[in-house]
C-alpha cells in the first residue's frame, strides 16, 4: 500500500483519533438534521414521490458536500462522501444514491479528483439496488452500530436453518465497498481519488470499521426517531380508536334501542331491566375512563359479555347465541385495548343481524409457543369478494384493528379474514404473548 501520500496516516494514534473523529462527526449531522420536523417526516415515509426524494437531497447533500470542502481545507475526518451516498441510497433509493454522491463530490471533482464523482455515484446507486432488493424495507433500519457481533449468529443461522438476514446485505457491502474505496486510491495517481491510507490491514480494518459505524450511527438515531412517531402516531390512533368506539357505540341509534329495550322489559321482568341497565353503565365507565394501551383478555372478555349480553337480550336468546372457548392461562394475557369490540360489532350489524334466522358467534383463545391466538368466527352473510380487499383499508372497525396491531407489534403478529358470502366469517389473530412487566415496558 501507499504509505506516503497526502491521504496516509502511518500512526495509528493519529489514524485512530481520526477515524473517531469521524464517526463523531457522522452521528452530530444525523442528531442535526433529526431536529428537523420536514425531514423526520421524511424518514418515517417508506415509499417517497419525486417531490419526497427532492427533499431529502436538499437536507442530506449539503452538509456531505461541506464536509468534503472542510477535507480539502486540511480536516480529513469531515469527509463522508463514501458512507453519505450510501446511506443515502439505502434511505432514499437507487436515484437518490446516484444524484447525492455525484452532488456532494463535485467539489472534489473540481479538485481533479478525477475518480471521485463516479465512484460516489456508483456506491449510492448499488445501496439504493440493495434496499429494492429488500423484501422488507424495514430491514434497512436494522442496521445498527453493533450489527457486525451477529456475523457469527447469521452465519449459523444460514448454515443449519438456511435463513438469512437482509440486514447483513447493506453491512457486507459497505465493508466492501470501503476496502475497495482504499484499494482503488492506492492503484491510482494519489491526486485522482482521497482515502485515507492506512500502512497495514490491521489500520484498513479499522477504516473499514470506523465507515460501518458512521452510517449504523446515522441510521440508529433516525430509527430511534422514527420509533418515537410510531408511538405517536400509536397513540393518536389509540385515542381515535376510542373515540371511534364512543361513537360508534354510544350513539342514539344504540341508546335509543338499549333504552327501549330496557323500557319493555319493566313491564313483565323488573329484574332483566336493572341488568341492562348496569351493563349499559359498565360499558360507560369502561369507555369513559382512562385509556389503556393493553388490558388482562380477562378484562376485555368481562367488556365483551356486557355488550353481547345486551346485545342477546335485544336479538333474543333464540337467534343470537355466543359460545366461548377460552384456556384458562390466556386469561392473564395482555392484549391491545378494545381489540375484540369492534370485530364483533362488524359481526352482529353486517353479518347476524340482516338474517332473519339470527345465527352464532364463536370466540376462542389459547396458546401456542409463546403466542397467543384468538378467533372470531360467525355463520352470518360474510363478506363480499369485492369487499374482502377492502378490510385492511382506512376507517374503523377491523381495519382498524389491523392497523393498531401493525403499529404494535410491527411484523411479530399475524392478522387473517376468511369469509365466504352466505357461510360467515373467521377472523384469525396471532400476536405475541405478553406479561405485565412487558406491557409496562411498552
């Protein structure tokens, strides 16, 4: 290798502090930029538009291309032109790659640093190719600082149970690409490409090492943001869940047909009145007061038997009928608040109650390998085909389940609809078993 040129560091105390510098450098422009609601808004988008994908050029390839006018003032440690275009394809995607690196390496180029705008360009390109490569673009943001210490436990994974990681995909790359970036530099005239240039394979790794954790650094912070407006946004949509089953619930329609159906029980069964009448009231104060994120599935069952036995003395006995079929140590698991409502509302007002012949609910819970599983079935009208598409879609009801559990639980839960038009209707969800500590911790 090249040991005395402008990019060398033979010392490993100086190639250390400033490989440190570096990173600290990296991770202040992340912790930065962060503070901007335009670009936290930025990176909680998966899929940008072109006017999305401007933005994002115009936050991340300014500081980059001062960092790389700092290099060229003396300050080696400020350039990122390597990991900013490949955290910015990675991010941003193949267009964004190619247009930031070649943005924040002009001033280089016009330094006759030949080699740099390509290069620059390339690497962003090829990331933005790793992240559609991803069959799951959340994958990018697993890519943390100590990533690297899972090599071993990937690579038994791949061996005995043939299962991968894409995180490691964007981590193996950039490793490479850094040693290609000094390997190239010292195989070309000193002026056409900077490096730093360690004196041996032992400082190259710490290169290597120290370009790894400029952008798991970057990306760490970003993630922690975006976790943070996910529980936002979580619990925005909690509160309108709620608000939603006021509504929906505690409507005139309901009141009205509660209030009648208590006014004709007063007449020939006193006693089945009062009892509606402390449903009613159990219902209120369950809603009206302060909202949980997770509730014991006891506690949502004891909700669900006063609005089904309202709900049974309405419809008759004859034509609604509830069974359940509950394990007894699922009771004291937590489940997401007002999880069960609305699906068995959807059931009785689309699915029971057009029939004349009224017809049953079934809901079952057990456990399996750390997982709990609930189901709600009907024999009702079912969903049509062409509405069937259309559950996981905005508004309330089960697709609003849908989205409270995919904010919860990301991907550790599983959400299935089976229906068919004059049959009923299975509803299947698998989500993490949890304990009070763990929804505490939540």
């Amino acid at each position: 290798m090249i040991a005395n040129d402008m990019g060398t560091l033979s010392g490993g105390k100086d190639l250390l502090f400033t490989l440190i510098l570096k990173v600290c450098w990296a991770a202040a422009l992340a912790a930065l930029l962060v503070r901007f609601k335009s670009f936290r808004k930025l990176l909680f988008i998966e899929n940008r538009d072109s006017d999305q994908k401007v933005q994002l050029l115009l936050f991340l390839t300014p500081p980059l291309a001062m960092g790389v006018l700092l290099r060229l003032a003396g300050y080696r440690f400020f350039d990122l032109t390597l990991e900013g275009s490949f955290l910015m394809g990675l991010i941003g995607g193949r267009m964004v790659g190619l247009l930031g690196g070649s943005l924040i390496s002009l001033l280089a180029f016009g330094n006759h640093e030949w080699l740099s705008s390509p290069l620059a360009a390339l690497v962003g390109l090829l990331a933005g190719t790793i992240r559609d490569m991803m069959p799951e673009k959340e994958d990018v943001w697993h890519f943390g600082p100590f990533l690297f210490l899972s090599v071993p436990r990937w690579l038994w994974g791949l061996v005995r149970l043939r299962k991968g990681n894409w995180a490691m995909l964007p981590l193996f790359a950039l490793a490479a690409f850094a040693v290609g970036q000094v390997e190239l530099a010292d195989a070309v005239p000193s002026n056409w490409l900077f490096a730093i240039h360690p004196s041996n394979w032992g400082y190259v790794l710490l290169v290597v090492l120290s370009s790894l954790m400029c952008v798991a650094m970057a990306i760490k912070i970003w993630n922690n943001t975006r976790i943070e407006m996910n529980l936002e946004q979580n619990q925005q949509l909690l509160l309108k869940a709620r608000m939603d089953a006021l509504t929906s619930q505690i409507n005139p329609h309901f009141l009205f047909n509660t209030l009648n159906t208590v006014s004709s029980l007063i007449r020939f069964d006193p006693d089945m009145a009062r009892g509606v009448v402390l449903k009613l009231s159990n219902i209120l104060r369950r809603l009206l007061r302060k909202h949980e994120t997770f509730v014991p599935l006891r506690e949502e069952l004891e909700f669900i038997d006063d609005y089904l036995d309202i709900e049974v003395i309405r419809f008759g006995r004859d034509k609604l009928q509830i069974f359940k079929e509950i394990e007894e140590e699922t009771l004291d698991a937590f489940v997401p608040s007002m999880l069960l409502q609305p699906m068995i509302e959807n059931a009785i007002k689309h699915g029971l109650a057009p029939r004349l012949e009224g017809g049953q609910i079934h809901v079952r819970a057990h456990r399996r390998e750390g997982r709990l599983l609930i189901e709600i079935m009907d024999n009702g009208l079912g969903i049509p085909a062409e509405r069937l598409s259309e559950v996981y879609g905005g508004g309330i009801g089960i697709s609003n389940v849908h989205e409270r559990l995919r904010l919860l639980y990301g991907d550790q839960f599983k959400m299935d609809i089976h229906s068919q038009e004059g049959q009923g209707t299975q509803i299947h969800i698998e989500i993490p078993e949890l304990a009070a500590a763990e929804t505490a911790a939540s």
